[in-house]
C-alpha cells in the first residue's frame, strides 16, 4: 500500500513533531535561569534546554529541527516567557481587583462568621462554580463542591425559572459535626467555617446522611469524605474563593454574618424555596433576590424520585445486631420461665450462635469504613456522636457477650464447674444490646429523614429483634432437641415450640403489616417525602418490596403457621428442624429485604436538583 | 494514632501561591510555566491559561485581563482539557476491512487507501464526485489548507462545514446587506447600549461569558427578549415577548410600521447610509397592530411597547442567535433586524448594532477561510479577477480555482442521494448525529462508496459509519487560530501531547497533498504559522484585512486583534475593541446598506390534527456541547446536565394528555419517533415542545427544510405528537 513517491519518513516526521512539545517548561526568566540545562532528543523523548538568561525555556530540539505543522518552533516558547512575567503581576492585580467587592471588608468579631451570599437575580444557571470548583481545588474525577439545581414556578403568563447554587452552608449547627464519631470536623472559633480533617476522617460516611445539604461527598477511591471549606487558605489571604472568583454574573459572594441573625431567619424559614427545613442546622449562606418569587416554586427535580445507594455493611450489621440481641433477649425471657436444666441444655449452642451473628454483624460494619484500619477512632464522638455511642454500646454487648457465650463452654471444660452464667450476665448483655438498639434508632433519626424517624425505626428495629431472636431461640429449641434426644429437651420443645412459633407469626405479622402501612402514603397529593419512599417501594424497587414481603410471609407466618397445623405427633417434632431451619432462613432474608430498602428509599431533603 | 490532622490526605488538598498571576492552585498542581490559548468550544472566544508542570498541561483557569472573558469562563471552557484524555481517542488509522470491521492500520496504509480509493472514484465518476463536509471547530490554518488542497489540489467542487448548521443565515444577511460578512460589533457594546434586544437568543446559557458582559453594562439597560421560550434570558427581561415561533418577521416588521408611522426614524442617518428605505416603508405598511398581533400571538399593547423602548433608546444594540439563523426564513428575519437597526441608526457608535453572535469557535475563519462558499479570503468563486488574485498568493494557475461556489452540506447530502458524489471526506464534525432528519441521512452515509472521518475520537456516530477514521489531534495538541464573534483574531497552541498516532488536522491535510501527489503546490504552507502569513496575504484588500498582524506573537501581546487591521495603519492597542461602519460606510460599491425585506412565509410542517404540537430544538445547558462528542467526556460536565434525553411540556399540555411529571413519554413526528422523559415547565408555552439537540435522537423528530438563501437547515419547527409511553 505504501506509495512509493512520498517519502517513507514523511509520515514519522510529522508523528515527531506532534510528539514535541512546543511549550517549554519554565516560568519566565528567572525560573529559566534557575532551570538551566541541556537538551537533546533521547529515544524519541525530548529533554529540554533551557536557555540560561534568553528568557525562556527553550527546547533545543525544536530550534533546531524547524518549524513545522502541529507546532511552531522557538518563538512560541519566547513569547510563553514573556507573557509569564506580565502576567504575574497584572494577573494577581485582576483577580484581586475584579473580586474585592464580592469579599468581606472585615474580618468576623464576636458572634460572627464568614458565609456565601448568593444573589439569585444574577445566577442565570451557568454552573461555572461547580467546575472552578472542581478545577481551581484539584478535586477528583467527578467531585465538585458545589451544585446548582434549578426551581421552576409561576403562571403561564409569568413563569420564573431560577437557578440555585449550593454548597456546603458552614452552618451554626453542622449535623456533620455533631453525627462525626472521629471529631473529623471543626467548627472554626474565628471564621465559622466547617472544616473537614481528612486525614482524621475514617470513611463512616455518617456525616453524609447527617447534612441536609448534601454537602460532605465520600470518594470510594480515598475513603474519605472532603467537603467545601470556603476555601480558606485563599480568603485568608484576600483572594476570593473558587467560585466567587468564577462567577461571570458575580452571584456569590462572602459576607460576614452575624449568628444571631442566622437563628433569627432560620425561625422564620427564609432561606430558599425547595431546600430542607433550615431550623435543624441553622445554615449560614444567604439566598438574595429583589423579586417576589411565585409561591408555587418547586425543585426541577420534584418529581423525579431515585433510589439511594444502599450500604450493604450497614444493611447485614443491623440486620445481624438485631438479630444478636432478640436472641440474647428471647433467651433471658425464656429463662424466667423454663426450667434451669432446659435452659442449660439450650443455652451453649444458642448463645454461641447469637454471638457469631452478633461478632460477625460488628465484622462486617467495619467493612463499612473507608479506612477500616483507624476504626478504633470511633470512640472519640462519644460525647456527642450516636454511631459513637452505637459503636460503643455493640462493643460493650459483644464483649459481655463472649464472657456470657464462653461460660457454659469454659464451666464445662476448663472450670469443669459447670452451671450457667449468672442470670445478671445475661440481662446485662441483652441490656446493653436493647442500649445498642437504641443507638441504632438515634443514629437514623439524628439525619432527620421521615422514613427513618425514630418512632418507625425503633419498631422496626425492635420487632426485627424481635423476629428473629424468637426465630432463632425456636431453632436452637429444635437443634438442641435433635442433638441431644433427651426427653426434657423434647418436653421443653412440645411446651415452649408453639409458644415461641405463636410469637414469631404475632410479631412478624404485626411487622409486616406495620411497614405496609407506609403505602398509605402513595393516596397523598402533595409528594412528600414517605410518599416518594412508597413511590420507589412500589416502582423502581418493586421488585425488592416483593421479594421482602414475600420472604416476611413466607418464613414468618406460614411456615409457622404450617407447622402449628401440621398436627405432628408429640415426639416428633425434632423432625421438623430442617423445616424450621428453613423458616428462619426465610425470615433473615425478609429482614435484610427490610433493611435494603429502609437504605434504598429513603428520601433525602435535599437542596433543589436539575431536571 | 486518635487524632491526625495532617497527612498525605488533607496534602492532597492543599493550595498554594500559583506564581504567573494565579492566585492560589492545588500545591500538586502547582504549574512550572502556563500558555494562553483561546476556548476550542464557542465563539466567544474566551482566552484560556493552561497551567503546565513538566510540559504537561495540569489544568487551567481563564486569563484574566483578555478582552473577551476577563477572568471567566463557562463550564466548558474549565473542562477543556479533561476531554483531551477519553479513552475513545481516535489514536491510530482505523480501515474497515473485508468482514466490516474497523481494523488499525499505519498511516501509510490508510493514506495510500485513502488517495487509491478517491482517486478510483473520480476517475468513474469525475473530479466533482470528491466532496468535503467540514467544521468550524478547527483553526483558520487548517481550513484554509483544507479548502486549497481539496479544490485546487484535488479537483474537488464541492465542500461545506457544519457551520452551515449554525452562520450560513448571517452571513447571506450581512452580505446582502452591508456589501460583506462582516458582523459589526464589539462585545463592549453590550456594556455601552442602554437597550439591549434578543431576538432568538439565550446567552444566558449559550454564551453565558457574553451576558456576563451584559451584567456589567452600567447603564441599567432595558433588556428585551424574543424568543417562544421562558428561557434563563427571557427571565432577566425587561421585557419578554413569547411570541409564536417564527412570527419573528412579522413583529419585527410591525415594530418598523410603528417607527414609521409615529416618525421615530433616523432620516438624517437614512437618508446618509441606506439604500431602499422608500420600498420598505411602503413594504411594512400591511404589517398594522391587528395582523402582527394575530401573527405572533401577542397583545398589540407589548408590540407597542418594544418600538417604544427602541425609541427611547439612546444606544440600542439587536442581539441575533440561533433562533434566527435556524429557520427556514432566516435570512429574511436576520435582515428584519438589520433593517431596524438602519431604520432607527443604531450603527456604528458604541452600544448599538445588529449583531449576530456566531456559533462555533472559529465559524468567523470558516466563513472567511475555508474555501466553500467564498472564495479564499472572502472572495468571489465567480470574479474572475478574485480568482486571479488568489492564483497570484497561492503560485497556482488560475484555472484550477472553480468558477462557482461549492454545493451547500444538504446539496452534498442530495448529491450523494443522487449518485453523484460517491466518496466524502468528514472532518471534525458529526453529521450522522446533527444533521436535520437524522434517519435519513444515515441512509444517505450507507451509499457513499468510501467515506472517511478524521475526528478526535474513533467513536462518533459519524465514525462509527467510516470506512477510514484517521485520528486527529485536538484542540490543545496542535497550534493555529480562531476568529470570534466580534472578528477577534486569537490563537491556539499545543500545550497537550496527542494520544497515539494522532496528528494535527494540519500534518493530515500536508500528508493527503503528499500521497496525492500535489505536495509540491503546498511547500508555502510550511507550518500553520507560515500559513498564517498567507491567509494574510489572501486578506489583502478586503474588508478583513489582517495584514497589519505581523505573527502569532502580535496576536498574543495585543489580546487578541479584531479585523480589518490593514498594513500600514495604527497598530490597535492591547486589549483595545473596535466596531465596524463607525463612517457609516458598508461595503456595497455605493458604500451604502441596504433594505431588505419579503414576505413572511406559513410554517412548512404547522402542528395539524395528527401531530398538534410543534417542536422547537436548541441548547439544553451551558455544559453541553452540540452533539457531546466532547462535553460528555468530563465527569464534572456530565453531573451538570440530564443524562437522558428530555422533553420539556407545558403542565396544561402534561394534564391534557395524561403525563404526569418526569414520566418516559413517546414524541412522534413524520419521520421518527423517540422516547424521552417529561420535564412539565412553563417554560415552554401551551402547544409547543422542547427538546434539547444535544441527545443523539433528537434530530430523528427534525424536518429537513432549509432556507432558500443561506440554505441553513430549520431544525426549531416542526409539528410532532407526545403521548405517555
């Protein structure tokens, strides 16, 4: 195919010189001086000259091999150098000089602190803060800072579209701060910014669910979280920060604001059409307009209704936690009434078993963390962090849980004394797993989310408790039975079974129909948030809702119910274990069904999203 | 252990003092030198400042202190460089091959095939059977070489660029008008007119940098937009006028009766500078109050109103976009405007004008330069005389320089239709995407006996349709220059290594001389610098005269140059804005503008029974860009807009229909149908529908109707149907 009248370097000549480059390295002539050395082509790879005191970097290469398409020799390189030296001063005199009016003429005094004032009338929907934003912070692939949604309202004869640019609002009251278990965020006593110390955060992501603003964004690929910090370093010495200095309708600006004033409009709700209840953090930014805007603005987003990212660690360790304390709780229960040599017989392989469940659900929320490696930080927030407290308290329950675990197991073969925990041990395990619980609930309810409100959550956590402990203490009834084939265990069986099956189909029904109840909410008119919960329960994540109440009914009621009808003959029932077995499957299924879509839709306030 | 507060973390993180004027950068970006070229996107023609660190471009910010942007830039513009490193280069020649599939292949391979190939085709089917669909995304250098070497070199007769998508109706307007293509404004008039007029135009989102420059107009002026839509610009207005799409004519007629009738005209600069006025006074009189008001769909009361305002305005400047130059009576409504502009004599002095804000980044050297429609330089195909004085700049002989100019794109399209263009050349655009009656034209690429795309990237719609795809290097990775819309001369540079094989479109047009066989007519186009000097020369004597620019270098130390900057003259100062006819002499021989005028026309495709609703198409945000080859390659570019294809509709529409919000809805036309998801707005008015270009399906719906005289395609009206899926 070559053509044999043009010369076969041809092509490589031009492939050369796209290869070079034409803009040398250097800043000018002072860098180029300090940079002085030599040049020469190299295996096709260029190291470059710089030309002592000629002003420039120069690439010898490229002087010498000519000029040619794809770039332009020397003269480019000169021209780079002389326009550096200009351009540092005049530049740095634009950027100061075009911004000073967008910044504060002071510093904040007693009571005050730097915020973002955005004036809404000049935002015509550029976004060109989210990119300098990304750009001029050096952030990840898609991280950006700031976010611009868009309202959208009024009449036929005056509709009103309005951009709405957003970012973290260094609030009074950060929610990411108070929800940090590693105190990996700082209120600053002068400036009132919300700073993030990355290399403090471990990666819980908690901060993420606690802001009602969205603004902390976690980097899977870091395993932190980084969010906006005004960009301080830039204010602190007069430049503007990104997006400030990037707006072309100057929209943005920073204002020194005076908190009292914050609580004052955040009371009075006036903060920004579509954007989550301000009286939880008391966000400082302030959203300006001369206009009246129409009453009927909604989000360009309202509508739009998608599932969160599930968090599977979260999802296995609540559901394995839950699991772990109503066995432990089902077993204290049984143990006021059963007799103490049944109990004993029980009480090595079930609580053994919560126990795994219970250690294996604290392994797998370490999985949760970005930064497993520092999850022993997690105690620093006690003070006022609910994962803290709910970190601490499953420690506590699992550490007392091994002693109470191991009891039976060490009586029998290193005390070779025998005989049960005392009965304190266990209800001190199972209060501190009950505590735990309730740690669980706060923790969602902290983020101020309706679907995780914690008068829904605590039922749902308990009952999920409830479920399968009562599953689990059935089976181990069973097992124990099987294994052992002694005639109390099978008396214990004959007695405390139905018991137990007649409590499990009580509590899972009642479960069941208690999260049905929330499809009430898809006769609403107005979309609120639990109804865009049942919108995604009953659309994109049907399937899942399906399979969690199919899986709830199944296992819970009637399998149960099977077997309380099923008539087998005393005796017999031992032959049932496998059926049971299956039952608790079923119902541990269901429960993580729950508990993917109590994290999958859920419905964030949030502020105004695009189209 | 408990408590870190610094580390390799938070370092990744920190800012420090930039040097070159930056402020403060990321500390790993800290840059060891910076190069300035202009933005590669639209015709702003922002000026960008690449920082680089061992001769690698590691980001950018605007340049402050440019004339055009001053220190901003559009999302775009922040994101240029993020686009250069997609993995869908286009990173070595690609040869379809006996099976279909695209094959790599050297240069050698692909350019011999190449020449082979096109020169078998013109041999069957004659020279004319070659044809060329360009850009206007690449530089004045590069258009130039292409348009010299496929007409004077190839024998080609006919080459377009996609610029006839988006300027062909300015440029028929300005030409007939004023004597030449020759946009009359500087951006500093949006600073200086104390009435400013939007007919079809959303700057706010399609040239946010340009609105900005409205923001700092001190004058408080009174904006007036024309546009169907409630779009972001409309919402900044004074005054708003929805009318009905392309009613436009007919307000702008009706606006000049009022004028008129109530002797609010500028006799003196009239009577001084025009041509026709009597003719058209006489023409604009059956435009009364009732007919316009009944043609637009608005209260007589806001057409009053608008000649009112223009009235009162001391310096009123008309802003025109793509809502007049994508019509089927573009040029009619571009001149409309024009004529209101000469009526009322907002010409020539600061803040006033009628101004076409251009499209692509260089549109202003494809008009001038790239050798389709005028001849090299703004000349005439069929003067024999501006064909000998381009021989004479050239070395070439005269009579390889074609008499007429070429066919315009859907002539192109038509010719291969008809079987009489076989093989096409598609450089840096997308036509299996942005052509108007997408389904059509695919079908029309399939017939072509050899076609070859030379793109950024492999993966285009169009590419993916080429028999040859050769890899171009991109804008950053080669050097050369654009013209803005306010004729600023600025330039590019290559501050970025191209992935690969790939080469400048430059070094690509050199090597297709070479294998072709006519080099040695090409030796002067040395590098797109010494190209530069005869683009300077083919200038000479026109209204764009640049003979006075003496390099690149001149063009970097003075931010730029607008045309005409003759030799001899005064070197205009840095940073400095000049407007045109500030002498009130155009370019007609009689030195005077003209009139012009005819009737307005019905809808081609008006919304009927079957398909009642009409669609209007157009920019979705200022983070896209045409047909995305580039803008969908940024993650940050990505989270600013919808993913997927939208459909924006009127909440009583929505209602009527049974679509409730945000709901997938089918959109049907005469010649497609597509699927997209429902945004119920007011933002657009009961009865019409928006859709966004930038969504690969969008053009399925369009109909390819054009208008008669600058031959641009009408992509905003056509009569579909919308139902839920």
């Amino acid at each position: 195919m070559a053509n044999a009248t043009v010369p076969a370097t041809l092509v490589d000549h031009y492939l050369r010189l796209q290869r070079r480059p034409t803009v040398g390295v250097g800043g000018g002539a002072r860098a180029a001086s300090a940079d002085t050395a030599s040049a020469r082509m190299d295996g096709g790879r260029l190291a470059r000259t710089y030309d002592a005191g000629g002003g420039g970097a120069v690439p010898a290469a490229a002087a010498s091999e000519g000029a040619a398409s794809g770039g332009s020799g020397a003269t480019a390189v000169d021209r780079f150098a002389r326009a550096h030296d200009d351009a540092s001063a005049a530049g740095r005199r634009a950027l100061t000089g075009r911004y000073s009016a967008l910044m504060p003429a002071t510093s904040p005094g007693e009571g005050q602190q730097y915020a973002f004032e955005v004036d809404l009338d000049a935002c015509s929907g550029c976004k060109s803060c989210v990119a300098a934003c990304h750009a001029m912070n050096g952030l990840e692939d898609e991280e950006s800072w700031r976010d611009v949604g868009l309202l959208h309202g009024g009449g036929d004869a005056e509709p009103v579209l309005q951009h709405v640019t957003t970012a973290c609002h260094h609030c009074l009251d950060p929610a990411c701060m108070h929800a940090c278990p590693v105190d990996a965020y700082e209120k600053d006593p002068a400036t009132g910014i919300v700073k993030h110390l990355d290399d403090q955060c471990f990666g819980c992501q908690y901060c993420t669910l606690a802001c009602p603003y969205d603004a902390p964004k976690y980097s899977a690929a870091k395993g932190i979280v980084r969010k906006c910090d005004m960009c301080s370093d830039r204010l602190a010495e007069g430049e503007a920060p990104a997006c400030v200095q990037s707006c072309p309708g100057e929209a943005i600006r920073i204002r020194v604001v005076d908190a009292d004033q914050v609580v004052e409009e955040s009371e009075t709700n006036l903060f920004v059409p579509g954007a989550p209840e301000p009286g939880i953090t008391l966000p400082t930014t302030t959203y300006r307009t001369a206009r009246a805007l129409p009453r009927n603005m909604i989000p360009a987003d309202y509508y739009s209704v998608n599932p969160t990212a599930p968090h599977w660690p979260l999802i296995v360790m609540l559901a394995l936690t839950q699991l772990s304390v109503g066995a432990f709780l089902v077993e204290q229960v049984l143990g006021l009434v059963a007799p103490s040599a049944l109990m004993a017989a029980i009480r090595p392989l079930h609580s053994a078993s919560a126990l795994v469940f219970g250690l294996l659900a604290l392994a797998v929320s370490v999985l949760h963390l970005g930064r497993p490696q520092y999850a022993y930080r997690a105690v620093i927030g006690l003070r006022h962090s609910w994962l803290s407290r709910e970190i601490v308290a499953f420690g506590l329950f699992a550490g007392l849980a091994v002693t109470y675990a191991a009891w039976p197991w060490a009586g029998a073969h290193l005390l070779s004394a025998g005989g049960a925990a005392p009965p304190w041990l266990g209800w001190t395990v199972a209060g501190f797993g009950v505590a735990g619980i309730g740690c669980s609930v706060m923790v969602y309810q902290f983020t101020q989310k309706d679907f995780w409100n914690g008068w829904s959550t605590g039922c749902k956590f308990l009952l999920t408790a409830a479920v399968l402990g009562l599953a689990a203490a059935w089976l181990s009834l069973m097992v124990t039975a099987a294994w052992t084939e002694s005639a109390a265990s099978a008396a214990a069986l004959e007695r405390y079974g139905p018991v137990l099956c007649r409590s499990l189909i009580a509590a899972a029904a009642f479960k069941l129909v208690f999260e049905a109840a929330l499809f009430r909410h898809l006769a609403a008119r107005s979309t609120t948030s639990l109804k865009r919960t049942a919108l995604l329960m009953s659309g994109a994540l049907s399937q899942t809702t399906v399979a969690r109440f199919a899986a709830g009914v199944v296992g819970g009621i009637a399998m149960p119910a099977l077997v309380l009808l099923s008539g087998t003959p005393a005796g017999q029932d031992v032959m049932l274990a496998p059926f049971v077995a299956m039952l608790f499957v079923a119902c541990l299924a269901g429960e993580l069904l729950e508990r993917y879509l109590f994290f999958a839709a859920v419905a964030s306030p949030k502020m105004p999203g695009g189209v | 252990m408990l408590r870190q507060r610094d580390g390799h973390l938070s370092r990744d993180l920190v800012r420090t003092p930039g040097g070159f004027g930056l402020g403060q950068v990321p500390a790993r970006h800290k840059p060891d030198a910076t190069a300035d070229l202009v933005c590669g996107y639209c015709s702003t023609g922002c000026r960008l400042t690449v920082h680089l660190k061992d001769g690698a471009p590691v980001n950018l910010t605007p340049t402050p202190g440019y004339p055009v942007n001053r220190g901003t830039a559009c999302p775009k513009g922040w994101e240029a460089l993020t686009v250069l490193d997609a993995p869908d280069r286009a990173t070595t020649p690609l040869l379809r091959d006996g099976a279909g599939n695209q094959r790599p292949v050297s240069w050698d391979a692909a350019l011999g095939t190449m020449v082979e190939r096109f020169k078998a085709i013109q041999a069957r089917h004659g020279a004319g059977s070659l044809a060329f669909l360009s850009t206007g995304q690449m530089p004045t250098e590069e258009m130039a070489l292409l348009g010299a070497l496929a007409k004077f070199g190839m024998g080609m007769l006919h080459g377009d660029g996609n610029t006839r998508q988006c300027m062909a109706t300015s440029v028929v307007a300005y030409k007939q008008a004023f004597g030449f293509d020759a946009p009359p404004y500087t951006y500093r008039d949006f600073e200086e007119s104390d009435v400013v007029v939007f007919v079809g135009a959303n700057p706010c989102i399609a040239h946010p940098i340009l609105w900005e420059r409205v923001l700092r107009n001190p004058h408080d002026p009174a904006v007036v937009v024309v546009d169907p839509r409630f779009t972001e610009t409309a919402m900044q207005a004074a005054q708003h006028l929805p009318l009905r799409p392309k009613s436009d004519q007919s307000l702008l007629y009706g606006v000049a009766r009022i004028l008129i009738e109530r002797g609010w005209v500028d006799a003196a600069y009239v009577e001084a500078h025009t041509r026709g006025y009597e003719a058209y006074a006489a023409f604009v009189q059956q435009f009364t109050l009732d007919r316009v008001a009944a043609d637009t769909g608005l209260e007589p009361g806001e057409i009053e109103r608008l000649a009112a305002t223009i009235h009162a305005g001391e310096r009123v400047s008309f802003w025109w976009t793509m809502g007049v130059n994508q019509s089927y009576q573009g040029v009619r409504t571009a001149q409309a405007v024009i004529d209101l502009a000469l009526l009322t004599g907002n010409m020539g002095r600061p803040g006033t004008g009628a101004n076409s804000i251009t499209g692509q980044c260089n549109a202003m050297g494809s008009r001038l330069f790239s050798n389709t429609t005028n001849l090299l330089g703004g000349h005439d195909f069929g003067d024999a005389g501006d064909r000998s004085k381009v021989a004479g700049v050239l070395g070439i002989d005269p009579e390889v320089i074609p008499h007429e100019p070429s066919w315009a794109y859907h002539e192109i399209v038509k010719g291969i239709l008809e079987e009489r263009i076989k093989g096409l050349w598609v450089i840096a655009t997308n036509t299996a995407h942005s052509w108007i009656n997408q389904s059509q034209v695919r079908d029309v690429l399939g017939r072509l006996d050899f076609l070859v795309v030379q793109d950024m990237y492999a993966s285009t719609e169009t590419a993916r349709m080429a028999d040859l795809v050769l890899p171009a290097a991109a804008w950053g990775e080669k050097d050369g220059t654009f013209i803005n819309s306010e004729r600023r001369i600025g330039t590019i540079r290559k501050v970025a290594a191209a992935p690969g094989e790939a080469l400048a479109d430059f070094a690509i047009f050199k090597l297709v001389a070479e294998y072709w066989g006519c080099g040695e007519q090409f030796r002067a186009w040395e590098s797109p610098e010494a190209t530069f000097q005869i683009i300077k020369r083919l200038s000479a004597g026109q209204p764009c005269d640049i003979t006075g620019i003496a390099d690149y270098a001149m063009l970097d130390e003075r931010g730029g140059i607008q045309w005409p900057c003759p030799a001899g003259g005064p070197p205009p100062a840095p940073g400095s804005e000049r407007r045109l006819f500030e002498d009130g002499h155009f370019h007609h021989p009689d030195g005077r503008a003209r009139f012009l005028f005819e009737d307005p026309r019905a809808l081609p495709e008006a919304p009927g029974e079957r398909y009642p609703f009409l669609l209007l198409t157009g920019r979705g945000t200022a983070a896209q860009w045409h047909t995305q080859t580039r803008t969908a390659k940024s993650a940050v570019l990505r989270k600013l807009y919808p993913d997927r294809v939208y459909v924006e509709i009127n909440p009583s529409d929505a209602r009527a229909l049974g679509i409730r919000p945000h709901a997938r809805v089918e959109v049907r036309s005469r010649r497609g149908r597509i699927r997209a998801t429902a945004f119920v707005t007011r933002s657009v008015q009961p009865g019409h529908l928006f859709v966004p270009m930038h969504y690969a399906v969008t053009n399925r719906l369009t109909d390819a109707v054009f208008d008669p005289y600058s031959k641009q395609p009408s992509y905003k009206a056509c009569a579909v149907d919308v139902g839920p899926v």
